[in-house]
C-alpha cells in the first residue's frame, strides 16, 4: 500500500511481438476472406450477366407486344369513304399499341427527365442510382430503377422487393439494351405503364383525360400523364388535379433544366401556366375523332347502338365457326386481341332507324295490360345482297350494352308475313300456280274441322279467287289449300329451311300445316331472318347471308382475320318466281300507313303480319333500294288490339326519311317474265270477248291459257259458266263432309 492507504495499480506488461503477429494474421485473414467473397460474388455477376447477355433472349419484346391484351376497335365508313369509329371493346386493361413516332416529341422526353435522366447514356442500368440503393437497403424496390428496368418489371409482372429479384432485373435489363435500340425499348415502356383509370399505356391515357390522340398532346399534358407513374391513383388529374400539378411543374422544370432541357424558357413559362382541360371539365369539347373519352366517374360507360351488339354477336359467332373457338375464347379474342373490325353499317339510316325508335315516332300508344309497359318494337333494314344497313333492338333509350336485342334475337311468330315465303313463291317456282291462277277461297278438312278461318272469322266464301287477290285480302284458306293439296307440306318446308334459311324451324312440329300456312312457327323467326327472306323477291331470286360487318383485321391491319367483302349467294328461287313476286307484292294496299310523299315515289313490296289472338304484328317490304322487316309486340305476348298495323306505320316513318333524295330506281326485272292481261273471272288470259280485265306477270315458258269462257258464243259460255258453279257447289259439299268425318 502507499502513504494514502490505496493499494497502488500493477504495472502493464509490454504485449509480445508473438500475440501482435497472431491477431494481425487473424485481421488479415478476415480481410482476404472478405475480399474473396467480393471478387467470387462480382466475378459470378460478371459472368452472368455476359452469359445472359450473349445467350438466349430472356425478354422477346415482339412476342410481348402480340401476346398483350389490347383494345379492339369498331369502326365505319362514312359517305365519303373515311373510317369513322363507333365503339372500344375492352376488359378491365384498355390498351392500344402506339408507335413512337405517333406520339408527341414531348412524351418521351417528359418521362425521360422523370424517370430516368441517362436512359441515352446507360446500357439498361444506371450503376450510379444503383449503388446508391446497395448503399442504402432500405431503398431497395424504389428510385434505382431505370426505364429498361421498370419495363422488366412490367413484362415479367414480378413486384417482388428482394435483393434477388433486382438481381435478376439487371441481368434482363443489361439483356435487353444488348437486342434491342433505345427508340424500341421506349415504345414498349410508354404502351405498358400503368396509367390509371384502366389505362395501360400513353395512347388510351391521353384520350381518358385530354380526349386527344397521343400525337396531339403539348409539353404540359405530356408532363401531366409522366406524373402519373409514380402513383396512379394519388395523381391521376381527374381524381386529384392539385396533387398532379404539383408533381407536373417539377416535371416540366426537370424538362426545362435551366435552359439545358428540351424547353426553352418561354416554352417551360407557358406550360407551368397552361390551364389543362381535362374530359371531365365544363369547358371539354369531344372530338369527333375520339369515340370513348369516359369521365373519372368510372360507372360511367358508353353505350353502343344495338348495331354495334349485334356486330360483336356476329364476330363471336364466326370466329367460332371458322376457328372452332370456344364461346368464351372467342369472346376473349373481342375483347382483348386487339382486332379492327370494319362494319358495314350505313350512319345515316342507322341515325334515322335510332331517332325514330327511341322517340317513338309513330309508335302506337299502347301499353302491356300486364306490367304497363310500352309496346315493344323491332326492326333491320337491309340492302340487297345481304348487307345489314341497320338495325334497332328496343323501342326508347338503349340503356345496357348487349341486353335484349329483339330485332336479332327475339323469335317471334311471324304470322302471315310467312305466305309469300311458305306458300306462294314455291308454287310458283314449281309452276303449279301462277299470277292469276284461280283458288278456292274455302277451309279445308282437318282432323275432323274445317280450317283455318280467315280474318273476317269465316271459313271462306267459297268462291274461286286468284291468287293476286289471296295476297292482297291476306286469306288463309288459299295458303292451306295450296299447300295440303299442290305444293305439298314437304316441299313448303323445306323451302323454308334451305332456301330462305329460318334457323329454328322445328323439324317435327313445324312440318304441319298451321306453322307453315299461317306462320305459327314453334320457335319463331326475327327481323334478320325475314329480311334476309324477302330480300329474294327484289334481288331476282338469291339469297345471302345477311352481314353486318365487311371484314376483321388484327391489330396491325395486316392479317385479315373475318371476311364478308365478296358475300356469296345461293339461288333460293328462279328470277322468275323473283319477278312475280315482287309483282304479287306491290299490289298490297299499304295506304293506311299515311302519305310518305318521298318513299311513295318509289315501287314498294309489302305484307303485312298478325299471329293468333293478336300478339305479334309484322311488316315486311321492301323498296328498289332497301328491304326491311318490323316487328311490334309486348316482351310477355298479349293482345294489341291495333286497329292499324303499327309496323307499316313505323316502316313508312322511316323509309320515307331514309328516301329523301334518292334517285329513281326499279326493281330489276329478268328476261324471262312478260306482263300480261288476265281474265278477271277464269284468271286465263284475256280474249277479246273478256269484259273485266287485270294486268299480271308470267313466266314467258309458262303463260296460262287464254280465257275461252267468255267466248262470242254465248251458248257455249252459258254451259261452261253452269258447269263451273256446279262443280263449285258440288266440292263445297265435299269439303263440309270431309270436315264432318275427318278426312285430313
């Protein structure tokens, strides 16, 4: 101890140069292990990224771009022959691929200087943002990343935030710069980004919020959609205008780099100034150009005509047949694969066709007994070679894409509208009746009852009419007639099914005589069907397939997918029997539909239609330019009670608006019919001797006799007059009996 009473420290010893030797072999020894780790790690990165870099491609921009979901386009053809859009087809991602050099100059380089600054300099990774992530682990998954990166991510759809997964994303990206240019990797980034509001890509961002083409943007709208990136939702410009702004200005002053950017001073001045309009703004004018500019409010959706429903129904349904897809695969290909498709709609009448059925002009005032609701109505028009000009599925506002569409899928009875096409053009193109042939007016014996009843409720008047008269009176024991005893029902039925092509005939049911003397088809017809029909009765006999489109492209234009540009047609029946009955039906009297002075003009073909108790009426006619059926009903049947046919009604609407202005025009007429005199009582040629004469057509190698009954003799017209009413009475008789005991 020392004077303090403080037990005085030991003295250290000097450590040994042996235990100073150890430890620095030991710190060395961690050091080179270190080093090693280092060198092997980046040796085996090296390696890599060279083996990936020389090897096999990881990212094949080509087959990313074919294989994306891209919006399909609907699209038709103006008077003037220009390419008018209708519609955007589309899932939850709605993209259109857009070249670079069809977007604004300034896109690029507003993403560049926001996204990546030395994306010209670097070979698809910015080691300097990246070591400054290594450096820093927490900021690994956020600001390293450059635009080749972020397009990785995009294609391979990985979010992962691992060290691993960056790993792997330079490797790709270093990959990437090595096949592909800079102009190609920067048009895959700008039609795969994210931005917002469904929008993937620059193309269908720019149309959501500005309603401009991509190539039409300025430097401040091309900063507003760079923005965006980042955070869609918190920046989109419909959502939250102030927060874009903010992040736009930084944008635009990045672009600007005092003075060293693409923008000069006064450039980067009128853009941190402009007031951007946006879709959603009170001062948004459409354009005419961009069909599907929707708002921020995203249960807003456009809806498309029923022309257009019923376009997207036809695509499926050929795509299915020529592909052998699937329903929903083709409905997939609609949606997602990017098509152009090029309809064969005609504007004009389809704006007039919608006018009149959404204001109901025309329309018949009456409601369903049963829920109040309006009559419902349907109605195509078609050109003559099967190209559907137009078409309305609902009467009042469309208010659901692809709801009901009645005029193509609702099969209703057609009712008497099915006699020219069941009755009288087959007995006729099988020469057994001709324009004049004579006929009784009576019922027939079936299944133990006289049948049918006409519309004055009769079963006739027993007399012999011909068979111009039959049409125009609407008669229903002529077509019974006609068919149980000549045409047969065979024969009536399968010029229903094969030649005019009615897609739901029951094969059992409908082969009977009520469907096919007086249309009370099991499973119905629709407007397109009988269209189609009587469009053979004033394009000289052939049937076409009815078209709503011309053709189908993929997205580039290249292949054409579908085709209808050279429709082919089958002859449903002779140019002859095509003549006579159009002949037949121009003398049905349509004057209670009101005057129509500019479709009066022209000749018109027309039958009209009733089912039984009254719930269906049809109108179907046509004129030299147009061929139309309509249909008027209640969605649940029940009685309408229409004094007047209110589809002749709406028909003459809108045919006479559609006719304003058209030049003159005939039916066409073959060379193998005549116009002749017929003999008002034989329904013969007239002779001279005839006192009541009509004029009719015939074919030239089929001309009935000439009417001797009227002869000068009048004796022998006495007796052959006697002889006739005899014979007259006499199978009256027979009918009523055969009636009574049940002869069919």
């Amino acid at each position: 101890m020392n004077n303090n009473g403080k037990t005085a420290k030991t003295a250290k010893k000097p450590k040994s140069p042996k235990n100073l030797t150890k430890k620095a072999y030991i710190l060395w020894g961690i050091l080179a292990t270190c080093v090693l780790t280092v060198l092997v790690v980046v040796t085996t990165v090296l390696v890599s990224a060279i083996v990936y870099v020389k090897g096999d491609l990881v990212v094949n921009l080509d087959e990313y771009k074919a294989n994306q979901n891209q919006t399909s386009f609907v699209y038709a053809y103006d008077k003037s022959g220009a390419t008018v859009e209708l519609a955007r087809l589309h899932g939850e991602e709605d993209r259109v691929w857009v070249d670079l050099d069809d977007m604004s100059p300034y896109l690029k380089e507003a993403f560049i200087a926001l996204e990546d600054t030395r994306f010209m300099k670097h070979h698809g990774v910015d080691w300097i943002r990246t070591f400054g992530v290594i450096l820093k682990p927490s900021n690994i998954g956020q600001g390293g990343s450059t635009i080749t990166q972020q397009l990785i991510k995009n294609v391979t759809n990985n979010k992962e935030v691992t060290i691993v997964r960056k790993y792997r994303e330079i490797l790709m990206a270093l990959n990437l710069e090595e096949n592909y240019n800079k102009d190609v990797i920067l048009e895959a980034y700008l039609n795969t980004l994210y931005l917002g509001s469904g929008c993937y890509g620059v193309k269908t961002a720019s149309e959501k919020y500005f309603g401009k083409d991509v190539s039409e943007l300025d430097a401040a709208e091309c900063a507003c959609l760079a923005v965006i990136t980042k955070a869609p939702t918190k920046y989109n410009p419909l959502l939250n205008p102030e927060e874009n702004l903010k992040r736009r200005n930084h944008c635009l002053k990045l672009m600007y780099d005092d003075g060293k950017g693409c923008l000069n001073e006064e450039e980067y001045n009128a853009a941190t100034t402009e007031n951007l309009i946006f879709t959603n703004s009170p001062d948004y004018v459409p354009s005419d150009k961009i069909k599907d500019t929707k708002t921020a409010n995203e249960e807003e959706k456009v809806i498309n005509s029923f022309y257009v429903d019923y376009v997207i129904q036809a695509v499926r349904d050929d795509l299915m047949e020529k592909y052998g897809y699937s329903k929903q695969q083709a409905t997939n290909q609609i949606y997602y694969g990017g098509l152009k498709i090029y309809t064969a709609v005609d504007l004009d009448v389809q704006a007039t066709l919608e006018d009149v059925y959404v204001n109901r002009k025309s329309f018949p005032d009456m409601v369903s007994k049963k829920d109040g609701s309006k009559v419902q109505s349907a109605m195509t028009i078609m050109d003559y070679q099967g190209r559907i000009v137009a078409m309305v599925g609902q009467a009042g506002a469309k208010t659901q894409n692809r709801g009901l569409n009645r005029a193509a899928n609702s099969y209703r009875q057609p009712g008497s509208t099915i006699k020219p096409l069941a009755t009288y053009a087959p007995a006729i193109d099988m020469n057994i009746y001709n324009y004049s042939s004579m006929i009784k007016d009576y019922a027939i014996a079936v299944n133990g009852s006289l049948w049918p009843h006409n519309v004055d409720k009769s079963l006739g008047s027993g007399n012999n009419v011909t068979v111009k008269y039959a049409i125009q009176k609407s008669l229903n024991t002529v077509p019974a007639r006609i068919i149980n005893y000549d045409v047969g029902i065979d024969n009536s039925f399968n010029f229903l099914r094969d030649n005019f092509h009615l897609s739901r005939l029951d094969e059992k049911e409908d082969r009977t005589l009520s469907p096919l003397a007086t249309g009370a088809l099991t499973n119905g017809t629709t407007t397109v069907e009988m269209a189609a029909a009587y469009a053979t009765f004033g394009n000289g006999g052939l049937y076409y397939k009815p078209y709503a489109y011309y053709k189908v492209t993929n997205s580039s234009g290249s292949e054409i997918v579908l085709s209808n540009e050279n429709p082919a047609s089958q002859r449903a029946i002779s140019e002859e029997t095509s003549d006579i009955m159009c002949e037949l039906l121009q003398t049905v009297d349509t004057s209670y539909y009101g005057t129509a002075s500019n479709v009066r003009k022209f000749q018109i073909m027309a039958k009209t239609g009733t089912t039984s108790s009254d719930k269906d009426r049809w109108f179907c006619a046509g004129t030299p330019y147009y061929v139309a059926a309509v249909w008027v009903g209640s969605d649940s049947p029940e009685t309408l009670n229409a004094s007047v046919n209110p589809g002749g009604k709406i028909f003459f609407r809108v045919f006479d608006d559609i006719h304003k202005g058209l030049d003159a025009k005939q039916f066409p007429k073959s060379s193998g019919t005549v116009e002749k005199s017929f003999c008002s009582r034989t329904g013969k040629l007239a002779s001279s001797n005839c006192g009541s004469t009509q004029k009719g057509w015939y074919k030239i190698t089929s001309l009935p006799a000439v009417c001797t009954s009227c002869s000068s003799s009048s004796s022998s017209s006495v007796i052959e007059a006697a002889s006739s009413a005899v014979n007259d009475i006499a199978n009256n008789i027979n009918d009523v009996i055969n009636g009574l005991i049940g002869e069919r």
